[in-house]
C-alpha cells in the first residue's frame, strides 16, 4: 500500500487572515471564534459566536459576497440567553453548527447551551437567518460539538456529538425521527490516549461533507502538554449508510495552530472548526483561533480522500 504523509499543514491558510476580530463586531464584545458557516442565497453566511465583556456568549450573523472580505455583520445577535425563558442558556449559546436539510427546507443550528446545570445540546431552525425559533434541549449535560449529517440516513436524522463521562470524551451519533427524542447511540470515533496529538479528547467539527467514499468529517483532537492543550483539526471517513462505521482516520493532523493569532489569545495553541463551505472540490475551512478571533483555510476535498485512503491509517 503507498503510504501518503504530509509535511506540512494541508488546509493552506487564506493570506488575509484573521478574516474577523473583535474589532469588526459593531457592539461591545471580548472576543469573536468558532463560527458555523453556510452559503444562503449566494453569499456565505456566518454564524458568529461573539463573547461579551461579561464572558457570556451569543450567536450573530455575519455575511460576505466572497466568503474571505467585506464582512457585514449584524448590530444585533439571531440566538441569545434567555435565561428567563430556557434556564439551561443562563451562561451563554456557544459553537454553532449550520445544516440545511431540503426536505424540510429549514436550517437547523445545534449550539452549546451553557448553565450551572453544565453544557447541553440545545437546537434551532430557521429559514431566514432573522427570526429563529428554538426548540430546546436534544441532549443533557455534559454534551457538545453536535452536529447533524445534511440529509437523513435509513429514512432517519443522524447527528454526531460528544458527550462526556469522566475524562473520556468520544465522538458518538444518535439517530431521530422527530430531531427531539434521539436514541440508537453508538460509539464512533475515539481519543486515541497515549501521545497522540488527539489522545485527550476529540469532537466533531463542521457538518459531515457527502462524497463517493464516504462522509468526510472534519474534527479536533486535543493533546494534552504540560503547558496546557492543544487543538488540532484532522479528518476521518465515515460508511455512507452506516456512518457508526469509521473507514479511515488520518493519522496526522490536517491544521495545527502555527500562526500568532493561532497561538495566542484568550486560549492558546487553538485551531477549532464549526463550519466548512464546499466549493466544486474546495472546502473553505472557518476556523476559531486562540479563542479570540476568526480564520479562514482551504483544502481539496480530493487531496484529503487520498491521504485518507492511501496513506498508513488506523480505523477508530
């Protein structure tokens, strides 16, 4: 078998970035990252997980023409805590991820829903990206990095996500027919442990990408150093109608926080993706560095296959 390894990052980063900071918020804001992102009637859409000077955080939407400049960004948030209405909010509505599913012709948002109760998967569906409506918790604390598949599977919705149990922090997916009760959950991609730059924990990334060999998901790993984590994004390929079942893991990262605006920031050495635009054969990767701002990275849907399908790899 010819063994494909890179030798350096495969995502190739956008020369303008950071494409938005905290000065480009038109409000008071702490900090701008982890942005689910969509094309929605010919400009690329953001979701924008902006946190306030309090530290709580919120979803607004932000638009451009071209995907890279000229961001307009909304003077008000589309999801916000209402803790008054949904307890579970009262610390903030953090790291979306945008699915549009066509035959319901909505697009569903999963988020973090943030309280003392812990994190929790809370979900959302809109058709316009100015009014939302909520629909509440699908998975108790502690849960997050949900994300739903683009279409259904055997006639059900599938959604990846991570819950945690003690230290052990694993991708898993649930299966629905209502997209609130979720059940049939199996294990899919694990922490690898050891020194392995996604050994302490992994979770899912932007909305799984449909291809002829399989649903390619891109997700973080975390290393765990003595000076604290490190988020990286790689990738694996799931079994197109049984997505439970990984067929190739990419050894190696595909983006490592190499950049100042990746290494410092409120969190350092953080590279974490919410949202992915496929273009043809490009993905535009948007990507939340440091915690503290908004990148942009591409990729050929290709390139990866390949990596992933002839190079030395390991199944979960």
């Amino acid at each position: 078998m010819k063994k494909v390894f890179a030798k350096k990052d495969i995502f190739t980063r956008y020369s303008g970035n950071p494409i938005i900071t905290v000065y480009d918020i038109p409000y008071s804001a702490n900090a701008v990252f982890n942005a689910g992102a969509i094309k929605y009637k010919n400009e690329y859409l953001l979701l924008l997980r902006v946190e306030d000077r309090q530290g709580k955080s919120h979803l607004t939407v932000a638009r451009s023409s071209d995907g890279k400049t000229n961001w307009k960004i909304e003077k008000s948030p589309l999801i916000y805590p209402q803790p008054t209405v949904f307890i579970y909010e009262e610390f903030g509505c953090e790291d979306p991820r945008i699915t549009y599913i066509p035959e319901d012709d909505y697009y569903y948002i999963t988020y973090t829903a943030y309280s003392r109760y812990g994190p929790a998967v809370a979900l959302a569906r809109t058709k316009n990206f100015k009014k939302v409506e909520k629909l509440g918790l699908i998975c108790p604390p502690n849960n997050k990095d949900a994300v739903l598949f683009p279409e259904k599977i055997n006639g059900k919705y599938a959604m990846l996500h991570r819950p945690v149990a003690g230290d052990i922090e694993h991708i898993w997916i649930a299966y629905s027919t209502d997209l609130i009760h979720w059940g049939n959950h199996e294990v899919v991609l694990v922490e690898k442990g050891g020194p392995w730059w996604d050994g302490f924990k992994v979770g899912a990334g932007a909305v799984p990408i449909k291809t002829q060999e399989g649903w390619l998901i891109i997700y973080h790993g975390v290393k765990m150093m003595p000076s604290g984590p490190i988020y990286r994004l790689g990738a694996a390929l799931l079994d197109l109608e049984n997505p439970a079942k990984v067929k190739k893991r990419c050894p190696e990262w595909l983006l490592s926080p190499q950049e100042v605006y990746e290494r410092i920031g409120d969190v350092n050495n953080v590279v974490f993706t919410c949202g992915a635009i496929v273009e043809d054969n490009q993905i535009y990767l948007y990507y939340g560095a440091a915690d503290s701002c908004i990148a942009l990275a591409f990729a050929e849907i290709d390139q990866i296959l390949s990596i992933l399908i002839e190079g030395d790899l390991q199944v979960k």
